[in-house]
C-alpha cells in the first residue's frame, strides 16, 4: 500500500511527538521500513549514533543509521533504500565494509540488523558516495534538513555542538529545515520511494541540557518550509 499525499500541507509536519517529512504521510497499512519496531525488539532507544548515506550527485539511494540503546549497546538500522538500489556490482576501489565495522572505533558493543555494503553502483550505472556521520557520545541531532522532490536529493544533518554534514547535491527540490530545542530524533521509518520519513521527536537527558545551557538557550525551535 501506498501512503496519502501531502501535497497541499508542508513538506515537513509535526503531529505530536512525531515528525513527517517528504511528499506522503505513512499509515499503519503504508509499505515502509521502520528502524523503530525493530529497535522495540531488542532495548531502550537512547539516541542515533551514526548515519550513514549512499548518494550521487543529485540522489539519495540509500540510508542507515545505528542507534545506542539504554545497556550501552549500538545496533545498526535497516538499510532503507530506493526500490532500484542494486548492490550487484560493488566499486573495486573501496573494500566491502558494514556500518557496525565503520563504528568499531567508538569502542562500544555493535549488533548489525542488516549489512550495507562499504560501496556500491545504482542500476543507472552511476557510482555513489558512500559517507558515515558519527555523532559523538556526549552530543545528539537536533537538525535534518534538505531537498526533497519526487525522492530525496540533499540530507543536511546537524548536532547541537555543531558538528555538520550534506549528503547529495540536488538542487530541484522543495528546501525543508527541522531544528529541535531540548529534543532530538528517534529511529528513522521511511516509505518504499524513500521520499518520506516518519521520526519520533523524544526530550535530550536533563544530564545533557543542564551540562550544555549556553549551547541550548542560542538554539531555537524551527520548522519551515521554502518553495
């Protein structure tokens, strides 16, 4: 099944402790890839700690992120992806590498839910960039922002010690920006297109505001949406 349009409403859109971005709203019977009732499966989410991105120039192929929970441990995320990603034909020039082996430098446990290979070649022919974001352990997301247009073109993903990174490069879609004060993202679902993302919004430890209030209070609530 598919997922109703939200064409006429803003690209990205907040209902209660939930966040929706992209060109549909996901329901119960919509076909998606939910990162969260996987992570129900096996512990407490504490936070996201790494990102990583296929991309082209223009496009987002593909995404996953690992994620700590509550006993210390970081699971990696399914991979959600463009229903034409192929992994067939892999870069000779990078070795294959999973994101828990990328994350083996945090010195943490690391169980992998799935396995996205270091590189890989789209059915296009076109080779993809294929980056990791760590988000370091005393830190957390507080903004997604980017291009989306009939799939996702451009990931901005920020923390709030400014750590920074841009996936892709597109340029033809609809700009969206979602900044959080005092919360931060949960794990990610995402629809068959991948053009669409539903997040849960959760609260940032006290321990983490209390120890950060000059960052936080130059940090505003934001979420719009530029043509």
């Amino acid at each position: 099944m598919g997922c109703a349009s939200i064409k006429s409403q803003p690209l990205n859109k907040r209902f209660d402790n939930t966040m929706i971005i992209g060109n549909c709203i996901l329901s119960e019977t919509s076909t998606k890839t939910d990162d969260e009732e996987e992570i129900k499966k096996r512990g407490q989410f504490t936070k996201i700690s790494a990102i990583r991105v296929s991309h082209s120039k223009s496009n987002i192929e593909s995404i996953q992120l690992a994620y700590e929970l509550d006993c210390g441990t970081i699971i990696t995320g399914f991979n959600h992806h463009k229903p034409d990603f192929s992994k067939e034909n892999e870069s000779p020039e990078e070795p294959k590498k999973s994101l828990s082996q990328e994350l083996k430098s945090l010195n943490r446990k690391v169980k992998s839910s799935s396995n996205l290979t270091k590189s890989s070649i789209s059915n296009s022919k076109e080779q993809l960039k294929n980056e990791v974001f760590e988000i370091l352990e005393d830190d957390y997301l507080q903004e997604i922002s980017g291009r989306i247009g009939k799939q996702v073109e451009q990931l901005t993903f920020k923390t709030y010690r400014g750590q920074q990174i841009t996936f892709g490069n597109g340029k033809k879609g609809k700009i969206f920006q979602v900044k959080l004060s005092n919360e931060t993202f949960g794990p990610f679902t995402t629809n068959q297109e991948l053009n669409s993302f539903k997040i849960p919004i959760i609260p940032v430890p006290q321990s983490f505001i209390q120890g950060n209030n000059l960052i936080l209070n130059t940090n505003t609530f934001q979420r719009h949406r530029t043509n």
